[in-house]
C-alpha cells in the first residue's frame, strides 16, 4: 500500500513539476546570467554522469568496451541524433564488443 502511494506521490509531483513549466513562463523572468549558470550547470552534470558510469568503482577493471560505447554515444549526440539513437547505439556497441570478447 505504501509503495502504491509513493507511486501516485511522485507521479502527481512530476505531473506539477512539468506543468509549472509552461504555466509560469510568461511570469517569470530570469537575469542573463542566471540562464547562463543553468545551461553549464545541466553540461556539468551530464559531464558528471559520463563520468561516473564509464569510469572503474571497485574493481580497477577499465575495459575497452563501456569507454567505446560512451564515445558512440559522445558522437551521436553531438551529431544531434535523437536519445533513442543515442541509447541504443551505444548499448549496441558494448555489447558487440563483449559478445566479441573484449572487457
């Protein structure tokens, strides 16, 4: 029951959360600045996750897999290709390459 709740509880809060957007655009402004702090911040943050998912925890094993995979996916992104591209693309790629043998 309680996880049903918690369900329905972020559900309605990503609900609100993606309304606000579109509903207070007109009403509020930001400063120049303020916008710019916020597009390097959403770049140091992905830069962040790459980071955090293609390097080694633990084990010291750094294969040549993931690191290939995330590079696919650095290209296709930069090329602007759709997520959905990106994603699979880069899964794909990790994968041959372990099918095939290497780390």
């Amino acid at each position: 029951m309680i996880l049903v709740a918690s369900m329905i509880a972020l559900a309605l809060g990503t609900y609100a959360f993606r309304w606000s957007g579109p509903a207070l655009r007109d009403r509020i402004r930001f400063p120049a600045r303020t916008i710019r702090l916020l597009e390097v911040g959403a770049v140091v943050l992905i830069a962040a996750l790459v980071a955090v998912t293609t390097l080694p925890t633990g084990s010291g094993e750094f294969g040549f897999a993931l690191p290939a995979g995330v590079l696919v996916a650095g290209v296709l992104a930069w090329r602007k290709q759709p997520i959905l591209v990106v994603i699979l693309a880069a899964a794909a790629t990790t994968a041959l390459l372990r099918l095939l043998g290497l780390p």
